[in-house]
C-alpha cells in the first residue's frame, strides 16, 4: 500500500500521511466493507483515492482535452521499446521526475492494472484525457531514459 501512494505521490513523506490516513479511514468504516471484494483490494482503493486527493490538493496537471482547442497529436515514430533493455532503477527515477499528472496515470495504468476507463472515473476526467496523458506519459518517460543515458 505503501509503495502504492508512493508511486502516485513521489513524496515519502506524504505517502506515509495517506497510508496513515488510509488504515484510520479503513478502521472506522470496516461497517461499509460488504465482502464485495477481497479487503486488500477494499484498502487500496482508499490508498489510492486519498493519493489522488492529495495530488488535486497540490492542483493536478490534468486538463481535460475535450474542454480544450487542441486537436490531434500528430503520430511520432513509436520508439522500439522492446530493444531498450533498461535497469528498473533507471526507470524508477524517470517515473519520479514525471509531473503529477502523468505519474498518476502511468503508475495506475502499469502498475495498479486499472484500464483506462476505471483511471477516468477514479480521476473523475474523460476517457480521451486518460488516453492523452497515458500517451504524453510515456513519451516523456522515454524522454527522460534517454536524457539519463
């Protein structure tokens, strides 16, 4: 759980804060815990939720694409990702130094196993910004792995 928040928040301070927050919240309302899912996946969601209300509290960078003027992303070559054999703490630094946004939707998409759907309405935006910050994500990501190589 720790390492869940810490994904998203990239503040070892503040994940500790949530997941605190996260089991006192979990103990006052384990009358609202109906067996509908196993309890471990029951507290992540809070884990996650309290995450992302931090982040929103520190004004997220997420704009929500159909409210803007910006048309379609024209399509860049995509990179051969399967020839880059990189080191895990590489990768690691480089999701740390990605705005809030894009962290958030990466770490949600990758390593939590949400679908783009589910990440829209945890993040309450549409579908198509999921989509856009995922895309926009990992081209930073890339980005930065090459910087640092």
């Amino acid at each position: 759980m720790y390492n869940t928040s810490l994904r998203i928040v990239n503040h070892t301070g503040d994940a500790e804060d949530v997941l605190q927050e996260a089991f006192t919240d979990a103990f006052r309302s384990l009358e609202d815990f109906h067996y509908k899912s196993t309890f471990g996946a029951w507290l992540k969601r809070i884990v996650i939720n309290k995450s992302i209300n931090l982040l929103r509290k520190r004004r997220m960078d997420l704009v929500d694409i159909e409210k803007t003027n910006i048309g379609h992303l024209p399509d860049d070559e995509e990179a051969d990702e399967e020839e880059k054999a990189l080191k895990v703490e590489e990768i690691r630094r480089a999701v740390a130094l990605l705005p809030n946004g894009y962290r958030t939707v990466l770490t949600l998409y990758l390593f939590e196993g949400y679908d783009q759907e589910e990440i829209a309405e945890i993040l309450q935006v549409s579908h198509a910004t999921v989509r856009t910050q995922y895309m926009r994500a990992k081209q930073k990501l890339l980005q930065l792995i090459k910087q640092a190589a």
